[in-house]
C-alpha cells in the first residue's frame, strides 16, 4: 500500500463546487467544512499503492506551445493521471480515493493546483457529472461564461470584468447542471490563473497575486467576491481571436446548435473514452445545454488595449439578452435551411 509523506497533516475537509472533498494537504484557496460526505479524498503519498507502467493509454493533452501535459492511462485499479515532470494522480476505478505522488520536489500550491483544475474535473465526469473547460462571471445581467481553448485569453476577459464589479463563478472548470428547465452553474473557488502581463492589464494591484510555480503564472485570489449559490446561466460565449488580422472589430454572432454542439464536446471533459454510457450521457447533457443557452461567437483583438472594450461588449451584450426572449435568439442562430 501507499505510505503518506512524513509531512502530511490530519486529513481536512474542504467546500468545492458543491461537493465535500477530504485531503490530508491543506487547500486554503477551498473554505473547510464540517459536515457532508466527501465526494472524493486526496492523499499526499511517497509510493503509488500500484505500478504504473502497467496500463492502457487513454488520452494525451498538450499544450498550446506543442508541449506535452497531461497523460491519462487505465489500469485494472484505476486510472493514472500523469502531469509531465510534476506530479502522477492515481485514481480509483470509483473515484473515490485519490493519490497525489509528486514525481520531483514540487511547491504545493502547484499540486492543489493540478488537483483543482486538472483532476477534479475528471471525477466529476467520472461520477455521473458534467463540466467544460470554460471560465464564467456573474454580473448585473446574468451569468455568461467564456469556452475557447487554452490561452485564448478567457480568463484575462474574466478579470476585466470582475475588475468592473462582476463576481468570478469559476475559472477552468465551469460544473453546470442542466437537468431542470434552465441550466444552471455551481461556484468554483475564488482564484483566477493569469500571466503577469494580462494581471497589470486587468487589476493592475500587485497586493492581489499569490506566485505559484505554473510556467511564471500567478493567481489572482478574489475571495468574497463569488456566489454564494448555483446562477442561471443565459449566455455563452465561444472566444476566437482576430490576432493577426488587420480587423480591429468586437464581433459577437449567433452560433448554429450543430456547431454549438461539436464545440462543447470538445471542450467537455471526460476522463474514459472507452466509457459508452458515460458518453451517452454527456452528450445528452450538452446537446440540453445547446438547447437551453443561447450560444455566440465571441470575437476580437487580443492586444490589451481593447480589453476593457470587449468586456463592455460583453456586458451590453448580455443586458440585451436580458430582454430578448430565448426563441428569438434561437431563430437568428438556427442552422440555415437547405
């Protein structure tokens, strides 16, 4: 079996996104909690209770620059979650325990990090729920969230609004809930990730970061500024970049379901793709989302001086949607007819 480190503390429980988690590392991004079942416990270990080179492949993300980054593999005790020169995650089949073995000396606010944002995710999918890899602020209007793959700049658009007011849902992993008559969103924790470059363009307060150890990235801590309750989610927005155009316009278009749908399977996450059922399921829930939420296109110039601009897009957009009945959003985005 897998032996603690000598430095591990009496395991905690800890609030996130509407579940109870346990870890014997303490989370001070999380608030600790009493009571509830936890959903899954997080254990810091010296040795993984299993070999690892003994499994089938599953999926291989990289990063934006080519490099690789997350390696998940099935073994017949579960799954091996593998962060290039980091950190190895090993998963029960159930997703109820989960081993944290940093493969080199690591800071901890990295290892929360990756456990938050990379692998919390993944038990939510594998215990029957569903959420994307989207970012998401809560304002006057509504809620909107921000989908586009990594780097796009949806967690810099994010900040640009929480610096007007708004309230931050979630960064990374948007947990949605679309089995009623509206979907809605669970509140994450209060942390965005950010270059220093788009935290000067946002806040420009260094007296709000916390450094951690994620390519020069840092964390921008917004404690006491998220909901306190699931939100409705009436807009989404799919982030596209005009850089390297000569067209300096803020568009936002309508966005046809079948496209709609095809991005939001892309950007869902999932932890087993051999998994039938799993798919079936999350395809349901996606294709409910697509029919529940108006979805546009989100486009614009990446340079920092148009950022505040874009959130204002942002924010006049979703007031209009406010007052546009749902059915006639849903006609100007409809796909055409042949």
């Amino acid at each position: 079996m897998s032996r603690p480190l000598a430095h591990s503390v009496v395991p905690s429980t800890y609030e996130l996104g509407g579940f109870v988690i346990e870890s014997d590392f303490p989370f001070p991004e999380l608030n600790s909690v009493q009571t509830g079942r936890p959903v899954c416990a997080v254990r810091l270990v010296d040795t993984l209770s299993q070999r690892t080179s003994f499994a089938v492949s599953l999926v291989r993300t990289r990063l934006p620059n080519g490099h690789g980054w997350l390696t998940t593999a099935k073994s017949d005790r579960g799954y091996i979650l593998r962060c290039q020169g980091l950190v190895t995650f090993l998963v029960s089949n159930d997703g109820d325990d989960v081993e944290c073995h940093p493969d080199a000396p690591v800071p901890t606010e990295t290892l929360r990090h990756l456990f938050l944002d990379a692998v919390f995710p993944l038990i939510l999918n594998l215990k029957g729920h569903d959420a994307l890899h989207a970012t998401a602020v809560d304002g006057p209007d509504g809620c909107c969230a921000f989908l586009g793959h990594s780097g796009i700049g949806k967690s810099t658009l994010a900040a640009a609004l929480v610096r007007r007011g708004w309230q931050l849902v979630c960064d990374d992993c948007l947990h949605f809930d679309s089995g009623t008559d509206r979907v809605t969103v669970v509140p994450g924790y209060g942390g965005l990730r950010l270059w220093p470059d788009s935290i000067e363009a946002a806040f420009n307060d260094g007296s709000l970061l916390r450094t951690m150890q994620d390519r020069q990235k840092r964390r921008v801590q917004v404690a006491g500024m998220s909901p306190a309750s699931p939100v409705r989610l009436p807009r989404l927005y799919l982030v596209t970049s005009a850089r390297g155009t000569d067209d300096s316009r803020i568009r936002i278009e309508g966005v046809p379901p079948r496209n709609a749908f095809m991005e939001l399977v892309r950007h869902a996450f999932r932890l087993d793709l051999g998994d039938r059922s799993m798919l079936a399921r999350q395809f349901r829930s996606l294709q409910r989302l697509v029919e529940c939420v108006p979805i546009c296109r989100l486009i614009y110039p990446r340079e920092f001086e148009h950022l505040q601009a874009v959130a204002a897009a942002v924010a006049d957009d979703l007031r209009s949607a406010a007052m546009l009945p749902t059915y006639a959003f849903q006609h100007l985005s409809a796909d055409p007819q042949p």
